[in-house]
C-alpha cells in the first residue's frame, strides 16, 4: 500500500478516509510531544557564542558588493561562452564607422559642406539605436536566470543590473573606439579639430553608446515580456532621433512638444556637445557654386550694399566677384549653424554631465523594475 495514501486514511483524510480520533489532541497530550518542547526549551537556554548576534535573519546570505562580485566574475564568462552577442555589436561599430566615413570622405569646409558634417555626425548616432536594440535580447534572457536565482535569495535586482552594466562598459568602450578611428579622420575633423576637441568627441561617443546599452535594458526591464518591450523600442528611438533638434530644429517644433519633450531628450544634449565640439573650430570659406550671387549698384561696393542685411543680425559674409557682382555665403564660420538652434560650446561638458546622470538614472530605473517583475508569469 502506498505510505501517503495510508497515512491519509490513518487521520481520516483523503477520499475513503474515516477516524474517530482527534489526532490533534492525541499528539499534544503524547510522551513525544513533551520531549520535542522540552528539547525546544534547552536549546533556548544556550547561551550565545563569542561574536554571535541576535539580529533578524537576511533576506540574502551575502553583501550586495559581493553579489556584484560574483555576478560580474559570472557574466564575463557567460560573455566569453557567448561571443557571437559582443562581436556582432564591435561588428556593427567597425561597419557604420566604414561606412559613414567613405560616405562622407574628406569633407571641405564649405557652406555644403557644413551641411553635411551635421548629417556624418547625425548618421554616427544609428549605432546607439542599434545598441539599444541589441541590448535587449540578451537582457531577456539573463533576467529570466535572475528571477530563479532571485526566488532562491541568490542576490538582488540591483546587483544584477550594476553586474550586467559594468561587464558590457569595456565591449562597448572598444566599439566606440574603432567607430570612432574609422570615421573621425575619414571624414576630415581633425583638419580643424584641437587634440582636446578629438578627445572630447571620444569621451562623447563613448559614454552615448554607454548610455544607449543602459536605455535598452531599461526598456527591457520594463516591460513585463519581450512582446511589449519590442513594441515600445521603436517608438522610443524614434522620438529620440525626433525631437533632438537636428531634424527639426527647436523653434519648427510642436510648442507642446518643443515645451518639454526636446528639454528631457538625452540625444539633444549628447548631439548639442558633439556638434558645438566639432564645429567650434571651423571657419567657412565657400566655393563658387556655394555663393548666392547678387548685384551691387554701381556706386557702391558689396560690403557697404549689404552693410544694413548684416545690422540686422544676419550670419555668413559677402564675397565681391568683380564687376559689381557678389556672392553671399550664409555661414562664416561653424557657430554660424549652431547659434539659431540655442546651442553653445560652453554647455558641451553640461551636456556630458547630462549624459551621465541619464546614464546612472538606467541603471537606477532598470533595477527598480527588475524588482517589480521579479517574479515569474504563471
């Protein structure tokens, strides 16, 4: 006979179980009882060992520095087991860096051609929405060995999202970095670039890619599955590219929109300190076909004619072409293309800084949410 099934039928349990005794009563009032209270009793009287504390137990066996520890010595060897996740993304670097680059090679420095140094440096910034989506699998994946290991008191959601973070920090730093060698000097910046401007515009680069990896765990802990999450990040990325203010600048946008939207936009902040960093340095000297001609009166030269044009407040120079004839080049220099959007060199570190605390925000929010959905859908 099956030992549970009789001792179902003993106590007058299950289907065709039947007692007349209360075995409740009968155990309290039984020899054995008494020598479990009294053994229950004796271990009470104990006293304390040397060093021991009477503090309520913790919900985890360890410190959360030592949880991060751990989890971080476990996550490079889950990265190093799993190549395929880190070398697709330095993949993804090394080819937008190529690509970018031969597409917008050795660039002069022409009214044009400030136009299209905006666009290089807008098309850079594809790799952090790549960043954001290839985050996001991974993330998946690693969060449902959180939620077992968190049903157990392994360790904690915010040591499992700082663990995580800190373990991409230098695959990330090398894809910034051969984005950046391929690009950088293709393109032409450093013809009018200081060393501190080409450093800087690393740090930058860097610390967005940081940023959008965070971005995308982010959503990815937010959302309770993958559907959602893959629902919500093209949405996201593209108000992000949006409301950054190089599509549309400020002043062209929704005043609802314009009101807050493009005020909390980190891609502002990181492209405002890219593009004053990049073009602070630049003077324009326009090509022939970049001038808009016009004519001057005989009795007056081309700087005297468009004197009142420039009291107004208007930007670039005019050029004389001989013969009465002008040419007018609307930027002078790269502040000329900056300045009416609100930007300025000197709030570059601001935007950095503004970075960064997003950057931390991620990590903060996303352990947050890893809490809220520790626990796993039945």
């Amino acid at each position: 006979e099956n030992p549970a099934e009789y001792i179902l039928e003993a106590i007058g349990a299950g289907i065709t179980g039947h007692t007349d005794k209360d075995w409740h009563d009968i155990w309290m009032a039984s020899q054995q009882n008494a020598d479990v209270e009294r053994e229950l009793e004796g271990m009470n009287q104990v006293p304390l060992k040397d060093g021991a504390s009477l503090a309520p137990a913790k919900e985890f066996a360890t410190s959360p520095f030592y949880q991060t520890y751990e989890l971080y010595k476990r996550f490079n060897i889950v990265f190093w087991r799993n190549p395929a996740y880190n070398a697709g993304r330095v993949f993804n670097a090394l080819l937008v860096g190529l690509v970018v680059g031969f597409s917008f090679w050795n660039l002069g420095t022409s009214s044009s051609d400030v136009t299209l140094i905006i666009l290089a440096i807008f098309q850079i910034i594809i790799l952090g929405a790549l960043m954001i989506e290839s985050a996001l699998p991974e993330f998946v994946v690693l969060r449902d060995f959180f939620q077992r290991a968190y049903a157990a008191k392994i360790y904690s959601p915010a040591p499992f999202i700082v663990a995580l973070i800190a373990t991409d920090l230098p695959y990330l730093l090398v894809a910034a970095s051969l984005c950046f060698v391929c690009c950088f000097w293709s393109i032409g910046f450093d013809a009018y670039n200081s060393a501190g401007n080409i450093a800087f515009f690393w740090i930058a680069f860097v610390l967005f890619l940081w940023f959008c990896n965070s971005f995308g765990q982010l959503i990815g802990a937010m959302s309770p599955d993958p559907g959602i999450a893959y629902i919500f990040m093209p949405l996201l990325t593209t108000v992000l590219f949006l409301f950054c203010g190089v599509l549309t600048p400020p002043s062209s946008m929704p005043a609802f929109w314009r009101s807050w939207l493009y005020h909390i936009n980190p891609f502002r902040y990181f492209m405002e300190a890219l593009i004053t960093n990049t073009l602070s340095g630049l003077v324009v000297k326009c090509t022939p076909e970049d001038l808009l001609p016009f004519r001057a009166p005989a009795t007056e030269t081309c700087a005297s004619y468009s004197a009142d044009f420039f009291s107004y407040g208007a930007r670039g120079y005019v050029e004389d072409l001989g013969n009465n004839l002008c040419g007018y080049c609307v930027f002078s220099s790269g502040q000329d293309f900056y300045e009416p959007i609100g930007w300025d060199e000197q709030y570059k570190d601001r935007g950095l800084g503004i970075l960064m605390a997003y950057f931390v925000f991620n990590i903060i929010a996303a352990s947050l949410f890893v809490y809220i959905f520790r626990k796993t859908k039945k």
